[in-house]
C-alpha cells in the first residue's frame, strides 16, 4: 500500500507516482540552469520527514541543502543557509 503520493503536471498532461514506507518519494524538477530535488521518507522510528536540495542537472547548478523538516510539522521546519553548506 502506498504512504506517499506524488503528482506531475507538464504540457502532456498530470501523472502520479506512489511510494511506500520503503521506497519513500523522490521529485527531481528540472531546467537546464539546474534542479531542485524533494525527498519525502520515513525513518526507522516511525517520523516522515523531507529534504528540499538544489542539485546540479546536465553539469549546471549548484549542490546544497534548502529546507529539511518533520512532514506536517511546521516547527521542525529547517532552513539551510550559505553558512550552513560549509
């Protein structure tokens, strides 16, 4: 049974995508000028949590941690900055 969902939309129309307490979710949106990438998984404990990074596509772009958080907790909210990527 699916924990997660997913939905892509683009010029040929929506598609979903599903992934279990195994597999989590992983998105990866892209342009030519670089990506952002959104994991969402559970851990062992039980807690679903998620990972926005920004990461290079076709060699262009930057690699670094955005925002990191408990799904649904908007106190656990972290949010990366240059000083963080050191």
């Amino acid at each position: 049974m699916s924990k997660f969902y997913g939905v892509l939309e683009g010029s040929r129309g929506k598609v979903t995508r599903c992934g279990t307490r195994n597999s989590g979710l992983k998105t990866i949106a892209a342009s030519f000028a670089g990506a952002i990438r959104v994991d969402i998984y559970e851990e062992d404990c039980g807690t679903e949590k998620f990972c926005v990074t920004m990461t290079p596509w076709l060699g262009r772009g930057d690699n670094a941690s955005l925002i990191t958080g408990i799904l649904g907790d908007v106190s656990s909210v972290r949010i990366h900055t240059k000083e963080d990527q050191k």
